[in-house]
C-alpha cells in the first residue's frame, strides 16, 4: 500500500499530512461501493439547493425513518424558501412538531427571511456565503455546497467523522480542537475532484449502513483494507468518548390544569430558549425555594384557584443545562376559576397533545396522563 503526501489547503493550522494510503483509493473503493449499496433518498434525486438544505438541516441527529414524512410534509407545505418565509415562524413550529431540536426549525424560518431579502431567494454557492445563514455550520455548508453546487469541499457531519476517526485510528477524542482540525485536513484531502455529489452521499451512505456506531460491519466495508482501526484491532473501541462536561441544574413546575379531559397549554414566546414551543403553565424556581410558595405564584401568573394535586417529576437534559421539573395537576369545573393571559393559549384533549409541539420536559410529562 503506497502512502502520500500533500499539502493542506485549508485554513486548519495543518501545513502538510501523511496519509497512508493513496487518498483516491478511498473515493474509488466508496464510489463502487455506492454504486452497487448506495440508498434511493427523496432528497437524493434533486440538485435544488432549497431541498438538499431542508434535508441536511432535519437529518442533524434525527435518523433517515423519522425524517422522510416530515421532509415530503414540508415541501408539501413550503414548496419553495419564499413559502417558508412568508409563513409565521409558529406555522413552521408546529409542523415541526415530534421532530425534536426545534432550534432547527427557528433557524430555517430565519434562514428563510435572510435569503428571500438578501439574496433574491436563491442560495450562495460557497461554504462561507452558506455559513453566514443560521443554522448552518461548516459541514451542513459543505454538503449543501457538494450536493448542490458540485463544489470539491468536505463535510464532517457525525458519520464521516465517526469513519475518519477509525480509518486513520485517531487516537483523541473527535471533539478536541486538535482532533478538529485532523479531522477536516483529512476530509478535505480525501474529496476527490470529480463525482463530488455521489462521493458526499457514498461517505454518509457508509457511515449510516456499515460504520455504525456500534459494532461496525468491517467485512463488507469498501475501505477495510485501509482501515487503519481495523487493521489494528481497534473498530470497537475508536472513535473516544468525550469527556463528560457538567452542566447546572435548574428547578421547574408545572401546572396542568384540565377541564373535560383538556388540558390547557400554552406557547412560549418565540424568541428566546425554546422559543414558539408549547409548555404546560410553568415557572422556574430555586433549589432553596419552598415548592408552596412558587405553586402560589404560578397560580396568580394565571389567576386560577383550586387545589393542586402533585403528579410526580421529570428530569430532562437540555443542551446547557439539567431540569428538575415537578409536575401538579388541578381539575377546574368550568372557565370562571381561570383568567386570560396574554399568552397564545390552547385547550387539548392528549390525543392533541402528542403531536402538538411541546418542549422536551413537558413532553416526557404525558407520560402521567396514560391512554
Ligand atoms: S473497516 Fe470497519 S471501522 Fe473501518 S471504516 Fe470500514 S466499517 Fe468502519
């Protein structure tokens, strides 16, 4: 096996790299691979750079099943970036709804603003015209860039970074600022110049069928005989976990007040956390502050009266932060015993309630109300 060598062309700090192996050799063994194992997508057979971005935006850790309804919904809806902008950011929200991660969702309505005023509602053509558009990190610009544009660029989306760390048995952690810039010196070296398009779908293709997360399918991978993980017996262990970081925690309650088996919600304004999401009426609280008291507040915020009855609580990790959330519920007999808010509020029967789209925490809270 020749190895070769050659210059860093990016911006990562890294002057020059060994590979060890020829690097066409990757994009050749995956590009016949792909031909033959390569999945029909509804986003593959398009080069419109409206659908490839909404594709790659949904897909950000949510899997290929749980994406296609949503995606065909959507063009359903927002065929083009100028339907996406013209609908309210609580339209798009609430299509959204059971696909998680909803910054995703603010983002491509902002994105969408951004390029029907800007940029006469087409998209730039560059990675970096890309990553000025919320949302969109260097990988996603990178495969919005190869898949619509044909630009020689890499991407380092989970799965390519998942392989790189086993086909060149990197031995840190992936997250590591100097891992980083490996990582994307090698993408960037491995692109080849023709066939961009189907070498950017055959590396995710791979990651999503053969290099899986656990227990990799080494024997009918196109690259074992690279594979400096495999060769060293190593494709289980690579790529390291992170370190653990830790992250505060935080206190909540949550009211639900129902009334004729509907439970009343309401929707977060829609800028800030969580931003146009729907909750349950809440308030966050203190670890030293008494529970009776803060049920008062909440209680006056929404000028009910009665007698809570506790249900239980949940704990749910946020990016940034861990909630504690105790959950009460009060049945009230008619409307007179609540006030108006201010807020967008609404009355579901939980049949509702599972599609509509509530925020982490206060979803895992159905789990309290059963069938
Ligand atoms: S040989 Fe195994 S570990 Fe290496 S890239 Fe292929 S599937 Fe992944």
């Amino acid at each position: 096996m020749e190895g070769s060598r050659k210059k860093d062309q990016g911006n990562n700090g890294i002057p020059d790299i060994f590979l060890p192996f020829a690097a066409e050799e990757v994009a050749e063994s995956l590009l016949d691979w792909y031909g033959l194992a390569g999945r029909d997508l509804p986003w593959r057979q398009t080069r419109d750079p409206y659908r490839i971005w909404l594709s790659e935006i949904m897909l950000q850790q949510t899997t290929v099943a749980a994406v296609v309804g949503y995606y065909q919904r959507f063009l359903e809806s927002f065929p083009n970036v100028t339907a996406l902008a013209e609908a309210s950011l609580a339209e798009v929200i609430d299509l959204w709804a059971g696909l998680g991660y909803y910054a995703r969702a603010r983002n491509l309505h902002a994105a969408a603003n951004i390029l029907v005023a800007d940029y006469q509602a087409t998209f730039p053509d560059s990675v970096e015209g890309l990553m000025q558009l919320p949302g969109i990190g260097r990988s996603t610009a990178g495969a919005i860039a190869a898949l619509a544009f044909d630009q020689q660029v890499p991407i380092l989306d989970a799965n390519v970074r998942r392989i790189l760390c086993r086909l060149f048995a990197l031995q840190e952690p992936s997250r590591l600022s100097s891992a980083e810039k490996k990582l994307w010196a090698w993408a960037e070296l491995l692109t080849p110049q023709q066939r961009v398009h189907d070498y950017t779908q055959a590396i995710m293709d791979l990651g999503a069928l053969v290099c899986l997360p656990r227990n990799p399918l080494c024997s009918e991978c196109p690259l074992k005989d690279l594979c400096q993980a495999r060769c060293s017996g190593l494709e289980q262990q690579l790529p390291l976990k992170q370190p653990g970081k830790q992250v505060p925690q935080r206190h909540a309650m949550a009211l639900l007040i129902h009334r004729q088996e509907r439970y009343l919600v309401r929707r977060r304004p829609t800028s800030g956390f969580l931003g146009g999401l729907w909750e349950f009426p809440s308030i966050d609280f203190g670890a030293e502050d008494f529970v009776e008291t803060q049920m008062a507040r909440l209680m006056a915020d929404h000028a009910v009266c009665g007698n809570p009855q506790r249900l239980g609580s949940i704990n749910h990790v946020y990016s940034h932060f861990r909630l504690d959330l105790q959950l009460f519920q009060l049945a009230i007999d008619d409307l007179s015993q609540i006030g108006e808010t201010d807020t967008e509020s609404n009355w579901c029967s939980l049949t509702q309630l599972k599609t509509l789209a509530l925020h982490g925490a206060h979803q895992k809270a159905l789990e309290y109300l059963g069938e």
